[in-house]
C-alpha cells in the first residue's frame, strides 16, 4: 500500500496573507549548493462573463453551465496567483526584480482584464468561453513571453475562494 | 492544454485521537488534548484537485456539477456533523486528518471518473493541512 503524505504547517498559512512568498527548493542530490527559488506574486482583477457554447441548444446550455449561462451575463472578483522559478542572482540577490513582476503582471492581465465583460471585450474569448481554465491559459501565453529572467512556472487563477484553476504549461 | 481544477468544501466533525495499540498514559503523552475521553471537533475544509486536458468546445476540464454532486454524496453526506470515531472508516484506523485524508481520496477515486483525481488536501485549522495523492510524490 502506498502512503505518502504531505504534512503543512502555519508558516505556509502565513505566506499565503502576503502578496509574494518566496520558497526555497534545495536540490538533495547535487553536492553543491543549487539553489531553485519560486517566487509567488499575486494581483487581482474584477471580470464580468458568461458561459455559452453556439453549437448547443439553449436548453442544453442551460444543462451544462447552469447559471453561468445567463447571456445578460455575471461577474468575479479573481484572485491571480503567478509563480516564477530561477537561480538567485548573486549580485542582488533576487530570482526577479519585483518591481518587473509587478508591472509585467499590471501590464499584461489588470490593464487588460480588470472592469472588462470578457466574452464582449477580450479578442481571445470571442468564440471561447472565458471559463476559469481558459482564463489561466490566457494569462500564461501573455506572461510567458514577457519573463527573461525567472521562467514562469505556474499561473493559479481563483474564480473565487473556494475554486481555483493552476495552469503549468502542459500540453 | 492540460490544467488543473481545484474546489473547496467544507465539513464539520468531532473525534478523538486514541489508538487501541497504546496503553491509556501512551495515548495521553502522544495525543494530548485530542485524546479527551469526550472528543472535540472541527470545521474541515477539504480541497478536491482533479487534472485533465481542457475540452475546446465547452473551455473546462469536466462539468463542475458532477464534482460537486460526487463530493457531496460521497464524502460530505458521509462524514458532515458526524463522529468519526463511530464510523466503518475509522473502525480500524484513529481518525486523525492523515487518515480522513487518504480515506477521502480512497472513497473518491474510484467514483469520480470524469477527470484524473490529482490529490485531495485536508486542512484540519487554518494552521495546518495535510495532503494525499494515492501515495504519489506532491511537486507543482
């Protein structure tokens, strides 16, 4: 029988109040000191949008998304959680600027997103629904591009407190 | 393109730490406060992790409903306003959240078929929370 269990404490409660968190990986099987860092920042945006697919009737819309079916649409405060990894550099002794983080992240997803109705306003969501997994691959292929320094490595998108969607960009 | 869903839900239960293997003074040095013959409870919130390929015609991975409607049947009617100690999950096992842990990914598992169950994450406080994925090793 496997059992493998992972046990948190309150320290990660406690990174979790703050907008960025920083943990340290060490690599267990290299003899020098290798040292991978993620670094998590967070943002938030506030969309409207609803869920509809041409193909299908109304009564099976209304099946399938429920009340996000509603075409007068409905809205979300989200929660963005990014997640970057690299090397520390020795000079200053960050895995990124967090003034870069922060003004990619303003940029590219709280200009663009925030007070916005995503189906009527967002090209990408013209023909595809803005649900919270299409979300979060949207804001990876706008992200990934634009980091040099620190690889992305994870995009979390809340819809809510309760329900959140993490993209790593798997094929 | 590949992403994964998690959801959170909440119940709410009493038990008490004690194993039939330790002797009274053995269980009251390993447990404590939770080995008070009357039990204590808490509000656990259990976060369900599913992984699965995003469908381009809907945008999800699997319909959200019939998590919900799994988790709800399955584990919250199971174990919501219960004592676990007087459950058949528990009969052999001491219910500390390690094992509601793994007993809640066992139960869920082979039920919920729509996309791969990834890991369930049990947080007994908001100071600690522990996490079970079939025995796998956790790294995203």
């Amino acid at each position: 029988m496997h059992y493998k269990i992972k046990y948190m404490d309150s320290s990660r409660a406690a990174l979790a109040q703050n907008d960025t968190s920083r943990v340290i990986a060490r690599s267990g099987t290299r003899r020098e000191t290798s040292t991978m860092i993620y670094l998590t920042r967070k943002c938030e945006f506030s969309a409207s949008h609803y869920y509809h697919s041409p193909e299908l009737s109304a009564e099976e819309n209304l099946r399938l998304y429920g009340k996000c079916a509603n075409l007068n649409g409905h809205g979300h405060n989200y929660t963005l959680e990014v997640t970057v990894r690299g090397e520390v550099d020795p000079t200053n002794g960050f895995v990124i600027d967090l003034k870069d983080l922060k003004e990619i992240m303003n940029r590219e997803v709280v200009e663009t997103l925030d007070h916005r109705h995503l189906n009527k306003e967002i090209a990408e969501f013209a023909r595809r629904n803005p649900t919270t997994e299409n979300i979060a691959v949207y804001i990876w292929r706008r992200l990934e591009p634009e980091l040099k320094v620190a690889k992305l490595h994870r995009v979390r998108v809340y819809e809510n407190h309760d329900l959140f969607v993490d993209f790593l960009g798997e094929a | 393109m590949k992403a994964y869903l998690t959801k959170r839900y909440w119940l709410s239960a009493s038990h008490r730490l004690h194993s039939e293997k330790l002797t009274e003074e053995q269980n009251r040095a390993t447990y404590g406060k939770c080995n008070n013959p009357y039990g204590h409870g808490h509000n656990y919130a259990v976060e369900v992790t599913v992984g699965g390929q995003i469908d381009p015609a809907s945008g999800m991975i699997c319909d959200l409903g019939e998590l919900d409607c799994v988790v709800a049947r399955e584990v919250l009617e199971r174990f919501d306003h219960q004592n676990l100690n007087c459950l058949p999950e528990f009969r052999e096992a001491v219910p500390t959240s390690e094992n509601l842990c793994k007993a809640i990914y066992q139960i869920l598992q082979p039920r919920f078929r729509a996309a791969h169950l990834e890991k369930v994450r049990l947080e007994e406080t908001s100071m600690n929370s522990f996490e079970y994925s079939g025995g796998e090793e956790i790294d995203r």
